[in-house]
C-alpha cells in the first residue's frame, strides 16, 4: 500500500499480548480497510512451560516488560489517537499473569484480557472483513489456545475455545503415538464440532499457520508470495507434516518472512491443522493475513461501513494517494464498462478495481511504468481477491501503463490465456480512456464507446473533435483490433 503521508485519517494502534508473540500495529486510512502505518513484533514467548507450571517464566515476563515499554513509547512518538491493548490465553491462563498487567498500567496501558470468546468472535470478524463472503470456519491458533468459529453470510454463528495452542502441543506429541488425534477428537466431540467443517473451508489465522504457508510457496516455487487467501489442501498439509522433520536450520532460515521463534514450532502447527482438518471435516484451507487485531478494528464499525467492498475502498484510497486525478478512476470504470456489459460481477469488480488504480504509475520512469502497475497489483497489500484477481489486475495494468498485450511476468503462471485476453482488453480500453481524456473528467463524461459486434465507435461532440489526436487513434485502433471490431470515430 501507499506509503504518501496523509492526515485526513486518525492513527489508532492495537497492541496484541499474545502467547507467543506481543505486537504493535499502528492504523491510519479508511475506517473499512485503514493501511498498516506500522508493525513490529516481538516473540516473548509468554506461553513457554505455562502448561506445565501454570505461570509464565521471569524471563518472558522481562521480554514482555521491555517490549511493552517501547510499543508505549513509540505510540505516542507516532501520536496515536485511539491505542486498545489486549492480552490473550496466557495472560488470560497464568497465574501471575497480573503482574505484566500491572507492568502495563504502570506504562499507562489499559489492558483488556480478553476471555476465549471474545478472542474467537474476533478472529471470526477479521476474516470476514478481508473475505467478506467467507463461509466455513475460522481456526485461530495462537501460543495458548485455538478457537474455532462458523461465520456465514457476512455473520458469527457459533465460537468456541480450546486450550491447543501451539506451545502446547509440543508437550502432547511428545508422548508419541496417536496421542495428539485422540486428545484433539475428544475436545472437538465434547464440544459439538466434530464434522460441522463437512465440506467447508477452513480459515486459518494465527502466525505459526501463516508461516506454514510461506514454506509451502517455498518448497512449491509458488509465484506470487502473497499468503492471504493461499489454499493449503490435505494433501499438502499431509506433506508439510512429513517434510518439516527433515529440513535443515539453513532451509528454514532461507524461507522469506519464517522467523526463528516460528520455525521451532512449525511440525507441531502442521501436526494439529492435520487432525483439526480430518476431525471438523474441512474440504480445504485457505489463509487469511487477517485476524484478531483487525476483527476488533471491524467490530468497531457501524454497519453501513462494515459492508463496503475492501477491495474498491482501498484501491481507491490508494488511487488518491497515487494518482493526479482522484475522482478519474470511476469515471473510467464508467466510460469502458459498456464494452464488457456480459462480464460476471466478479470480473466487473477487478476491472474496477484496475480503473481506481489507473494511474498509479505515473510518477515512476516512464520506462518502468508498466512494471510498477504489476507490482502494485500482484504485491499491494490488499484483501478480498484471490491470486486469479491479482494476476487479472496486473495484467490491466501492465498494458494501461505500456507493457504491451503479452503476459507480464508472472501473470502467464497464475491464470489461463483467456484470462489475460481479458485483462489486456481492459488495459488498452483503459489506455484509451486515459489519453484520450488527459486524465480529466470533462472528456470522459461528454463523449462513449459504442460496440455493435462490428465497429468500435467512439463518439465525440463536436467541440471535442481536437481531442482525436495521433496517439488517441492509435490506442482506438488497438483496442478495437483487441475485440475483433474496427474503430470508428463518430461526432456529434
């Protein structure tokens, strides 16, 4: 996302005291999908031994008490308007879990200790604010617990909580044989899950079951390392389970974004999505970059905005920042839609979302234009669109910002060849619109395309007829040639 200083929006902060991991993430943007203003993390660890002794250790107590004293401070360096602490399992769990509350307050922290419910209706909620036609269940693994939670139709059905966190199972499969399935099996029945994910997708959160999906693109040679809404399926979670053993300290440490303090506890988060997955019945799993901390942000919001489009609110948001002409992208969504009248809902919303970001490219070396348009498609930190989105929007605007009507690098890898033929019709329609207008409203809005299966009309008033200059003809006729018709230029 952007990184262009803007004050229009408050920051808000969220410090997350998790069992594994303590973490400050400053917000500032839209309400509906604010970018990540900051993100720093440290792995304290304050689950480590809490099952067998019931506390949390002295020295992940120190490492917390330091990481806490520097989050407070960077909050208010930063100026943070609205900053919320939580705290989750361990603190929730350990017997002397209130003194880090108390270290806390004494940094002018308000703590939150969130019970097993609340943690599960969140992870349910950021979910469904970065896929918001979500249906299957969400699994939360954290350091001290996972929760599972049914969402459906943009809603939380049902939650639940267990104590399986990630630094809990190591302990469990220690005791070899099918220990871990039996112990699992019984909580799940116990509670009244067992087969509800019959067929669903499982939607996994939490950082250990991020950092599985990152090996796997690794050890798959995956194109795009994006993990939201990556699909891990049985098949290769079974692998994952079997392959961690064996890799060296080296590999591990060569897998981009997989920290140390992740990567000890990589088997045992593979060895319990394995189980989870065979005892809920879940056809697939697919990752969300989203969780906790953005499902209290959407609980936050007032209905209205809770059901804007992410996507589109971010792509616009970043069209602003990015672009010359703010209002320009849904006018040229506008203006080209009529060529793709018979396209699905779902491709009409890539291609405006293409049209938001039209112009994005235009402070980069006119040689690199093309190439900063993918990169900003394929690596922008957006939600709600999967890797076949990503790789439609990229290829729009690879060819709206010059590269040409070939596949962009990797695009050719991530979706069919009529898939690119029907990003690249959008890129030269876009093109078109954007030359022809200079960007600017008033052109746009007086004159239209017109298709009728043989000619490509464009009609322009009169008074625009200076506005059909060389290189307008030029793009006319490549977009015309694109669809099969011949261009046509029509004044009024």
């Amino acid at each position: 996302m952007a990184t262009v200083e803007t004050d229009d929006h408050p920051r808000t902060g969220i410090i997350d005291i998790g069992s594994n991991s303590i973490r400050l993430v400053v917000y500032q943007g839209p309400p509906r999908l604010p970018a990540i203003r900051f993100n720093e993390k440290v792995m304290a660890g304050l689950g480590r031994g809490l099952a067998a002794t019931g506390a949390i250790e002295k020295s992940a107590l120190k490492t917390a008490r330091t990481a806490l004293a520097r989050f407070a401070a960077v909050a208010r360096e930063m100026e943070v308007t609205s900053l919320r602490t939580v705290a989750t399992a361990a603190v929730r769990d350990a017997a002397n879990g209130q003194e880090l509350i108390d270290a806390a307050t004494a940094l002018g922290l308000t703590v939150e200790t969130l019970s097993g419910e609340q943690e599960a209706g969140a992870a349910g909620y950021g979910v469904l604010s970065a896929i918001p036609q979500a249906d299957g269940i969400v699994g939360d693994l954290g350091g001290g617990s996972l929760e599972l939670v049914r969402i459906r139709a943009g809603r939380i059905e049902d939650r639940v909580s267990f104590p399986l966190g990630v630094l809990r199972i190591g302990p469990i499969r220690a005791k070899r044989g099918k220990v871990l399935e039996r112990h699992v099996a019984k909580l799940i029945r116990e509670a009244g899950w067992a087969g509800r994910g019959q067929g669903l997708p499982l939607y996994l959160v939490g950082g250990s079951w991020r950092a599985l999906s990152r090996l796997d693109m690794r050890l798959s040679d995956y194109p795009l390392p994006i993990i939201h809404q990556y699909a891990l399926s049985p098949a290769k979670i079974v692998r994952l389970s079997r392959t961690i053993p064996q890799l060296s300290k080296p590999r591990m440490r060569g897998v981009p974004g997989l920290s140390s303090g992740r990567s000890g506890t990589l088997a045992d988060a593979a060895a319990l999505l394995g189980v989870l997955i065979r005892q809920l019945g879940s056809r697939t799993t697919i990752v969300s970059s989203y969780g906790l901390r953005e499902g209290l942000l959407y609980e936050d919001l007032d209905p209205a905005t809770r059901k804007l489009d992410p996507l589109i609110v971010a792509a616009r948001e970043e069209g602003r920042l990015l672009g010359r002409f703010p209002e320009h992208g849904d006018l040229l969504d506008a203006w080209i839609a009529p060529l793709f009248a018979g396209e699905s809902a779902a491709a009409a919303r890539i291609r405006h979302t293409a049209c938001l970001l039209a112009d994005v490219g235009w402070r980069a070396n006119p040689e690199f234009r093309a190439e900063r348009g993918v990169e900003i498609a394929l690596h922008g930190n957006w939600v709600a669109i999967d890797a076949t989105g990503r790789a439609l929007l990229a290829q729009a605007l690879y060819t709206s910002l010059g590269g040409g009507q070939s596949a962009a690098d990797p695009v050719g890898r991530l979706i069919a060849v009529a898939d690119i033929r029907q990003a690249t019709a959008w890129g030269l329609a876009m093109r078109l619109g954007q030359r022809m207008s200079g960007g600017l409203a008033g052109p746009l809005q007086r004159s239209r395309l017109v298709d009728d299966g043989a000619t490509l009309a464009l009609h322009l008033g009169k008074d625009d007829k200076g506005l059909y200059g060389e290189a307008v003809e030029r793009r006319h006729a490549a977009l015309a040639a694109a669809l099969g018709r011949k261009a046509a230029l029509v004044i009024a």
